[in-house]
C-alpha cells in the first residue's frame, strides 16, 4: 500500500484533519454536535481508511485562500456537498445532515476511486486561486489537464479531401451528406443517408478514397486541448511521473495524457470552474457597497425570507440561475414556493423525464390530490416532495431502512439502476425482498395498510426501476438551488444593483441584454447611459436607484482612460463643465479617440448643455470642438505644471481663452440613437421606433416580432402578418443571369429579419431598400416556389411607418369613468382638441361603475389629429382606457 512512510504521512493528515473538523463542525452545529458526531466520525474513519485525508487539506487550504482574497466560492456541487466533514471545514456551503445528502453517495470503501470535489468560483476568481495554488506547491507541481480531440465523421471526410485533393465543392457535398446528429458516426450516417455509402463506388477514384480512407481514420486523435476546468497538483515535480509540455500563452505547463490515466498513476486532479452566476453576486455586492455603503455577507443571509420566495412564486425569475426560462416561471407561479425544499424539486424535477410529475407536486402541496406513500416507513424519506421520488437520495434511505441494506449497499443500487445493470439488479432485488421480510418494522407497517408483503415489495422496486431513468443527485440541486435562492435574495432586495450586474456580465451577448433591459423596464429600473460623473467601469447604481452604463462599455474608451477619469473624479471631486474636465483629466490616457467615442455615446451629456453634434462641428480654423477643448486643457495642464515648478510658486492666475463650441443643431434622433447604438451596442436612452409605439401597438399583429420570425417561420406558416420595423442594412445588385436583386434587413424591438425582391417584387418594393426607412409591411408566411419544404416570409405591402397615423387612423375611442368628467377635465380636452384639430373621429364611453351601465358617444363637429401631444395626454389621465379605430 506504499509502505510506512505512506502510512505514517495519512495517519498525520487524518489527525489534523479531524482536528480542524471538530472545530469546524462546533461552529456549524454548536458546541459538543452530539446528534452530527456519529455522522462526522463515520466520515473521518472512511476518509482515512482510504487515504484520502490530505485531498480534503488541500481543497479546504485554497478554498480560504479564495475567500481571503475576496473570492466568491460556490456552495459546492455534484455529490461533494453530501459529506458533513467538508461542510464543518467550509470545502461546501449546504449542511448534508439538514437536506439529508449522502456521504457515501460521493465517497464509500465499495468504490475505490480518487474522491471528486468540483469547486465552482467567480469568473475573475479561478485564476486568481490557480495562481495562489501554482505559487504555493511551485509551478513545476501544478499542470493543466491535456484533451484529445477526435475526427468525426465529417472531420474525417473533410480533412481526407484536402489531403487528396478533392475540389471543394464535391468535400462540401460529401460532407453535408452526414446528419446533422450529435455524436454521429459514418456507419450510422450511412444508415440515415445510404446515398453516402453509394460515394464507396463512385466512379471518381478521388471521392471513393476520401469515403474508405474517412473510415479508417474516424475517431483518430487530431489536435490536442486544454481541459476547460482540470488542474493537476502534485507532491514531487510532475516531470518525474508524466510528460508535459507547455501551454500557449501561459506559464503553467500541460499534461500528455489526458484526464483519464492522470488518476491511474496517482496523481491529484481537481476541477476549478469559473461560474458566471458568482461573478454576478460578486458584482451585485460590490454594487452594494457602492451604492449603499453596505457588506452583505451573502452566506449568512436568512434562507426564510419572504421577499425571495415572494419573487419565485411570482415567476419573476429573469437573470435568475438556473429558473429563468418561461416554463420554469410558469410552473413557480402555480407552485407558489414558500420553502427551500420546493426549489430543490423544482430544479430535479424541470428537466425531461420528471416533468411529468410537476402537475402531481403542485396539486398535492396545495392539497388538490392526496399524499400517498406505499408504506408508512416511507413518509419520512418522501415527506418533503409530497409522496413523489424525486432523488437518488430517496431510494438510498429507503433501501437502508426498508431493506436493510448497508451504506455501500444503497450507492450500488443507486449505480446499478443508473446504469440498467440487469445481472446487478436481480442480485439486489432478491436481497432487497429478503430484508424487508426480515424486518419486523415493514411487515407491521404492511399489515397496518392489509398490503401483501411480497406483493408490496414488488411494487416498490418496480417504482425504482422507472425512476431510475430520471433519479436525480440531490446534492446537486440544493447546491445549485442554494446559489439561485442567492440571486433571487439579490433581486427581491437590491434590484438595481442585481440588474446592474447582470447586464455588465453579458455586455458581449446583445439578445440577451435586450432581455435583461427589458427586465429593468419590468422592474421600473431606469438604465441611463454613460456618464463621465457617474459612471465606472462597468455597470453600477447611483444614489437614486437608476443603473449607469459603465465607461469600459463604450466601444473606443480605453481601460486606462476610463480609470483615469474615475481616479481624477474620486481625487478632486465630480467635474463641473467641458473645461474643468479638459483641465483635470489625464490628456495622454484620454486621447481624442476616447472623447469622440464619450461624446457620441452622451458621456458628457450632463457637463455640457447635451448637444452631441456640437463636439464634431468644425469651426473657422477646421478644427473641431473636441479637438479645441483638448487643445485647450494641454495649455492650462503646461501652464500649471510650469507655475509649480517656478521659483515664485503657482500665485499667477493662467490667463488662456476658453474654446467655444461652434453653434448647431442636435442631430435627428435617429442618427444620435445610431451613434449610440454603434458605441455602446443597444439603443439606450430610447428607441428609433419609440416615435412609432402607438402604431406598433394599433395596427401589428399581436405578440409576432422579426426575432421569432428569424428562428423560425414554421409556428407562423400560413398565417399573414402585420408588421413595423427600421431598415438597417439595405443591398441592391444584378444575379448571374443579370437581373436586379435587392434585399433589405429589417429590425424591431427584439430582432431582425432578411428580405429579398426578385423580379416583379423588385420592382415594387426595391424602393423601400433604403438603410433608414421606417416601414408598415404587411405579408404572409408560405413555402417557397423553388423550396417547397423551405418557408419564406412573402412581402405584399409596404408603407412608409410615419404616414400609418395619418392614411389609417380613423377613430380613437375612449372608455372613461363617469367620475372622471370633471370641469378640469372637459377644459383640458376642448384645449387638446383645439391644439390638435384633424380628420379623425373622437368618441366617448361613458361608464357608471355603481350601476355598470354606459352611454356612447361621439362629436359630429370635433375632430382631432392623433399626434403624440394628442395621445400622450390621454396616456396621462388615469381612470382613461383608449385604443385606435
């Protein structure tokens, strides 16, 4: 077993290790831990018996450095989380014995392998841990983890090919014969697509050698890899056990062999992951504390809060790990979570398979169907998921106390029933059957409800094996159901803040920031843009609760510039106008590419008078704004540094004339929301379609957008369509044959979508393929002439949007409240009709909310223009519902 050294070195280890247990286990469970101790102990006595103390040193050694550094470390994941000696030394987050999480479903004697701790940290995080690991045990100690990569299928076919020079376009026909199937092989493609098996007896040698050869070399190694999370450390040099060789563009060197033989040999393999949901809560925090001025220790916070379950059973879980998708929220708001518990089932029970079983858990925690249990000794393991088997936890207990089975016992049927290992199972059953009749607790309980013994014990293990197919680790989920309750603590008490980290972690993924806005929107969260007073580097929250664009967002602002200006700002105080900014901002950092790109994104909005265009108009000299503010601030920085430097001192006033911008107009709002759009990603500060909402809402076809069109036109075939959107890319050119094409992409709030013009459609519609236009389009969704399997969506009318209010407004009705016609009221509204005089009708709905009748009514004289004055004003008055013809 490695001799006496080898034996005397874990004796040490497991010492110390139970030393720092017991006093992390005093502080977990309070002083003595008489009901934990058994439970710890038997942990102890496992861990040492397979020598596997110094791994529990080691995790738990960088995992308080982590949180020393200011770290956020995950609560634990996978079956890890069920040991209560890693809980007592704060490896996990989650008590084991409270959620009733196994320890042998992660380590027991019967399965003799290296234990697996999986620790989850914050993006920016893991690699500061990886570099306090690689400088503590020595960067020739710690490696990463090499990967093999394969020729698949169309891989192999590909590379073949260019070996033997098969023309492109006959390796790109060859290639695209092979399914679009996960993990597919070319037997199996040949099976799906024999006309690739026919390319074996191809008349052209070329392509009949690239089909054998394929074969022969499919599944072969091609390049090698980096493992995504595997870190290998060792005692002694890893030169002296296994090659290595370097990694690009880092210092730490990697393995030859790949995960799976680094074990065999004896050597420590962890897997540190990054997380984007804790940087997100590590962000959130910060946000906090600036905002605020408040710490919150987010791993202390109450697990009973009702704010938090509040949000769940709302379904307002946008941004929330791991509960965020439209069926999720649906089924949390018919659940109504008001305890940890629910979340745990929720996140087993919402994937493929135990969906099924949702309806039944909803129903029976609200007391719509009945709570059955097969036998009364199994109340206590099925009591907290209503009677319903949702973990592989609940069959190991249940095995144990029904069937007698041993720790080690209940981890094999766990991983027989996973692995459908018939032999084992009939093994099992037959023991299962003998120890519940040998239990005298079953066989009363049996006779309590007049159900046959043997019969009973049938049923039960016939439930396992279909359970089997979607058993669960419950480790897993109360870990990760931990970190979203986290979040959806965030969310429910600082939402600014929450919202402002997550839109900073996703500033490169633009669908999903338009969600995230959209969530601030829900929220009544105003999102300003950047701001060179306000804001940092990413996004944060000011004193009013409104969420800031960061700085480092802004496409063309350097790091260095936007610490410079937040450094000055901290120093000496916010910046007072365009001069005191040129005056005290460090020009060489900030260079004129970085106020170009501040000023079109409205970073200095708030210290000037908010005309964007007057920093770019040239003057009589050629020179722009910007160019003579910067200009200007390099004399007053010179003039200083040369006044400190004087023998008699800074006294003298610096006399230098102030640059004056030259006098213009804004541009339209839709060049200035394009510059906006261009630097930071999004429209911000409002939308090019904003102009246009009332048409949107009166005349498109309700909850249908280009987004959902883009990904796929099949829910939308044969329906027709009314659409409004903005041409942001527009091409004309002439095909092969020599006739005019067009397209034009067109974009709304959530998306865009292509259109093309042949022929007679060019000839109508070719001149709406103009990048600017804002267009009403009407058209249907049908198969394509030359495709019929391939959908399109057909055009059949266009129009420009700003004419839609006045061709197709005909008549606003207004639904209002007898009690609210008042002598204000009508004064207001012959003003607003006097203002806005038009063509279009104006009617009345008058309704008596005590006797719920109504009077229609409607003016043969007065007429009004729909224009924005017009419907904002009835926007404004509560107790008024209005809607268009």
């Amino acid at each position: 077993m490695g001799g006496y050294d080898k034996v005397l070195r874990i004796k040490f280890e497991a010492d110390y290790l139970k030393h720092i247990v017991y006093i992390g286990a005093t502080e977990r469970y309070g002083e003595g831990f008489e009901k934990e101790k058994e439970r710890i102990d038997f942990e102890l006595d496992t861990i040492k018996q397979m020598g596997f103390p110094g791994y529990f040193l080691i995790v738990a050694d960088f995992i308080q450095a982590a949180r020393d550094m200011g770290v956020i470390v995950g609560p634990g994941r996978g079956s890890a989380a069920g040991s209560a000696v890693a809980y007592s030394i704060k490896i996990t987050n989650v008590d084991p014995i409270k959620y009733d999480l196994l320890f042998e479903r992660f380590l027991n004697p019967d399965r003799v392998s290296m234990p697996d701790i999986d620790i989850d940290f914050d993006d920016d995080g893991r690699q500061i841990v990886l570099d306090w690991v690689t400088q503590k045990y020595g960067q020739d100690k710690v490696a990463h983890i090499c990967t093999f990569g394969t020729m698949a299928a169309k891989m192999a076919i590909r590379d073949v090919a260019r070996v033997l020079q098969l023309p492109l376009s006959e390796a790109d026909r060859l290639a695209k014969m092979v399914p679009e199937t996960p993990k597919i092989t070319l037997a199996k493609a040949y099976a799906e697509n024999p006309e690739l098996e026919n390319e074996k007896s191809s008349n052209n040698p070329l392509i009949s050698d690239t089909i054998r050869l394929a074969e022969a070399l499919e599944g072969s190694v091609r390049q090698t890899g980096v493992h995504a999370c595997g870190i290998l450390i060792g005692r002694d040099p890893l030169s002296e056990n296994i090659p290595l060789m370097p990694t690009k563009e880092e210092a730490l060197m990697t393995t030859q062999y790949d995960g799976r033989y680094v074990e065999d040999i004896g050597l420590l393999k962890m897997d540190f992951l990054g997380l984007k949901t804790l940087s997100i809560i590590k962000e959130c925090l910060d946000n906090i504390k600036l905002s605020k001025g408040t710490d919150i220790d987010i791993d202390t916070i109450s697990m009973e809060d009702k704010l938090t379950y509040e949000l769940f059973s709302k379904g307002d879980t946008t941004a929330i790990f791991q509960f965020e998708s439209p069926g999720m929220k649906k089924w949390l708001r018919l659940l109504k979570p008001n305890r940890f518990e629910d979340l745990v089932a929720m996140n087993a029970l919402y994937r493929p398979g135990p969906m099924e079983y949702i309806p039944n858990y909803v129903n029976r925690k609200h007391g719509k169907e009945e709570i059955e249990y097969d036998h009364p000794m199994m109340k206590d393991f099925l009591g907290d998921t209503y009677g319903i088997t949702v973990f592989q936890e609940q069959v190991m207990l249940q095995s144990r106390a029904l069937g007698g089975f041993t720790r080690g016992q209940s981890d094999t049927l766990r991983k027989a029933m996973g692995k459908k290992n018939r032999t084992l199972m009939d093994k099992l059953k037959e023991q299962f059957g003998k120890g519940c009749l040998e239990n005298e607790a079953f066989i009363k309980g049996s006779e309590e409800i007049k159900k046959e013994p043997k019969k009973l014990i049938d049923k039960i293990w016939k439930d396992w094996e279909a359970f089997a197919q979607y058993a669960f680790n419950k480790s897993h989920s109360v870990c990760y159901a931990y970190i979203a309750y986290q979040t959806g603590y965030l969310k429910a008490h600082y939402p600014a803040e929450f919202m402002a980290a997550v839109l900073s972690r996703n500033l490169t993924n633009i669908e999903r920031i338009g969600i995230f806005m959209d969530e601030c929107h829900h929220l009544g969260i105003k999102v300003l843009g950047p701001d060179v007073n306000e804001s940092y580097h990413k996004f944060t929250v000011n004193k009013k609760g409104e969420v800031r664009f960061g700085m480092s967002g802004v496409k063309g602002v350097g790091t260095n510039a936007v610490a410079d200006i937040i450094k000055e700002r901290d120093k000496s105080g916010e910046y007072k106008d365009m001069y005191d900014f040129a005056e005290r901002v460090n020009l060489q950092s900030c260079n004129k590419k970085n106020w170009e790109s501040l000023s079109y994104a409205g970073g200095f909005d708030n210290i000037s008078d908010g005309i964007r265009s007057q920093f770019f108009v040239p003057d009589k000299n050629e020179l722009s704004y910007i160019e003579n503010l910067i200009r200007y601030g390099n004399l007053i920085q010179n003039e200083r540094d040369m006044a400190q430097q004087s023998l008699f001192g800074g006294d003298q006033e610096i006399a230098v004339q102030k640059p004056k911008p030259v006098v213009c107009e804004e541009w339209p709002s839709v060049i200035k929301l394009e510059y906006e759009k261009s630097l930071i990603g999004m429209y911000l500060t409002a939308h090019p379609l904003d102009d246009y909402r009332l048409e949107i809402d009166s005349f498109c076809t309700r909850n249908v957008n280009f987004g959902l069109l883009d990904q796929d036109l099949t829910p939308f075939n044969g329906r027709d369509l009314s659409l409004a959107g903005m041409v942001v890319e527009a091409h004309e050119g002439l095909s092969k044959n020599g006739n005019p094409f067009a397209n034009m992409t067109i974009a709304d709030y959530e998306g865009s979508l292509k259109i093309f013009f042949f022929g007679k459609n060019y000839v109508e519609f070719g001149k709406y393929c103009r990048k600017g236009l804002f267009l009403y389009i009407k058209g249907k969704v049908q198969q394509r002439f030359r495709g019929q399997e391939m959908l399109e969506f057909k055009l059949n009318s266009a129009e420009l949007l700003q004419d839609i209010r006045t061709t197709r407004v005909k008549k606003i009705a207004v639904d209002l409240s007898l009690f609210a016609i008042t002598e204000q009221f009508i004064a207001e509204l012959t003003q607003h009709c006097d203002n806005n005089k038009g063509n279009t009708t104006l009617e009345f709905n008058v309704i008596d909310p005590e006797t719920k009748t109504s009077i229609h009514l409607f003016s043969r004289n007065i007429k009004v223009n729909p224009a924005d004055e017009f419907i904002d004003y009835l926007k404004s008055k509560e107790g008024i519902v209005f809607k268009i013809n």
